[in-house]
C-alpha cells in the first residue's frame, strides 16, 4: 500500500516518510517520482540504520573506499516477537483489519511481486522467488541499503545460494569482494553487523535490535598501531536508538528544508540489488 498512500499524500502536498522496502517494482517507483515531481512534500525514506551514531562514525573511520579489502554483511536474527515480549510494556497486536482491506492488501502485493519477477527482471513467477523477494525486501533492505552507503553500488553478483531460513550471496566490487549472510533462527540473539577490512584497521559497525528503545549503535576498531602494536577501540556516541536519530533528520527536512538521503531514487537501487541477486540464482 505503501505506492497508493504516497502518491495521495504527495498529490495533498504532503512530506512523507515511507517505511521500507519503499516498494519492490520499478513501476511503483516510477509513480511516486510522478507524484513528488509536481508536489511541494518530499519522500523520505525509513532506512533508520542508515541514520544510526556508530553508522555514521563508520563512514568515516573507514574513509576512501579504495582502501578496502573485504567487508562482511550479516543479519542473522530471531523473530522480533522474541524482544518485544520482553522489553516492552502492555504490548498490544490488533486484528481488528476487514476482509476487504486484507483482500486489498494482497491483490496489491501479488501484483507488484509479479511486475518485479516478471517485467522488472524477466524471472518465472514461483513460489520460492516469491518468498525471497519478500525477505530481501523486508530483513535484507536494511542490510544492503547500508553496504550501498558505505562502499557503493556492486559491480556484479559472483554466486548466490538463497534459501527460506538462510541465504548468502557474493558479491563483485572489482578490487574487493562482499560477503553477505543472513537468515533466521530460534537462537533469542540479534547478530547484525557491517564488518569493512582494509590493510592497517578492521572497522564493524554493531546492530542491536531496533524494538528496545535506547540501546545504541556501536562502532568497533580493530587496528595496527606503530610497527608492531595492536589496539582495539568501541564507539558509542549516542544511547539514541537509530529510529530516533532517523525521526530527527526527517524533522530537519520537514523545518529546514534540508534534501533527506534516503529519496525514492536511493530505494531504488535496492531493486537493482535484488535483481543482481535472484538472477544469479538461477
């Protein structure tokens, strides 16, 4: 629904934040380019890891990119249930949703699912495909939007092995290699990181999980020191989780008409990522 709501919202002039995945078809995309062309209100996209502390500090502790060696991508965690029933107080889920909205909601996605399988990439509709799209929507969007911050756009997928519970993918970056892990478990532990290896430091940016307010993200250094020594260093310079520092740089577009960084065009290229991917899996 995310393309119907957006489109109405940016025709009243509204500023809008769109959870992601923004949507998973270039169609949708294309609709909602439209759309912000002739309003006043701008999309911001909620990719809220990407507005985290120890993101940021990654960014620039890791520097030019033509540095790195290898970096590792991973995002193997539990259902969320898990944390939420227990950390948050009188946790409430509404089933109160119509038949004709849930219908709705399901033609919608059906039909998005298949132009992007079908018309964006050119795939057979199955069920598998289906599925992965989903999770590489919903899990893998957060993961793969950060690695496109930090060290680019991939110039190739060299093999991918995807799977319902795990997936792992290879990626090309011409002097460098990207692997990316992920999946789920039964295991009550939330293990997401971005681990960048260069010749002289190995930088990680550590993810907690986003449904406990306040828990902070943190960087983590690992570098050669001198001729001979060794040091590791943690940063964390905020206890504000990455939703909060999301929600203030969408306050300053809205009161300062700054430019926001997650735009309709920046989603965008998570497709393109997802293509590079469910093609290379044959």
């Amino acid at each position: 629904m995310h393309t119907i709501h957006g489109v109405l919202a940016l025709e009243n002039n509204k500023n809008v934040l769109i959870e992601k995945p923004l949507t998973l078809c270039q169609r949708d995309i294309q609709e909602l380019m439209a759309a912000e062309k002739l309003s006043t209100g701008k999309v911001f996209v909620g990719y809220m890891r990407r507005y985290a502390s120890g993101f940021l500090d990654a960014i620039k502790e890791i520097g030019d990119p033509e540095c790195i060696q290898y970096v590792r991508v991973r995002d193997i965690i539990c259902p969320n249930d898990v944390f939420i029933s227990q950390s948050a107080t009188f946790p409430q889920k509404f089933n109160d949703v119509g038949k004709v909205a849930v219908d709705e909601l399901l033609s919608r996605e059906d039909d998005m699912v298949f132009q992007a399988l079908s018309v964006d990439m050119g795939l057979g509709v199955t069920d598998e495909r289906k599925k992965m799209l989903r999770l590489l929507g919903s899990l893998g969007s957060h993961d793969l939007s950060a690695m496109r911050e930090i060290i680019g756009m991939p110039k190739g997928v060299i093999g991918a092995r995807l799977k319902h519970q795990m997936w792992h993918v290879l990626f090309d970056y011409g002097h460098f290699s990207v692997i990316y892990e992920s999946g789920f478990n039964s295991v009550p532990l939330f293990d997401a990181s971005i681990e960048v290896f260069t010749e002289t430091k190995v930088v990680t940016v550590i993810y907690d999980t986003p449904y406990v307010k306040g828990l902070p993200t943190k960087m983590v250094v690992r570098e050669k020191v001198g001729e001979a020594s060794y040091q590791e260093r943690t940063r964390r310079t905020s206890f504000e989780d990455p939703y909060t520092k999301e929600m203030l740089a969408w306050y300053n577009c809205i009161v300062n008409n700054a430019t926001p960084k997650t735009t309709i065009e920046d989603a965008s290229n998570d497709l393109e990522i997802f293509k590079m991917i469910l093609k290379a899996s044959g």
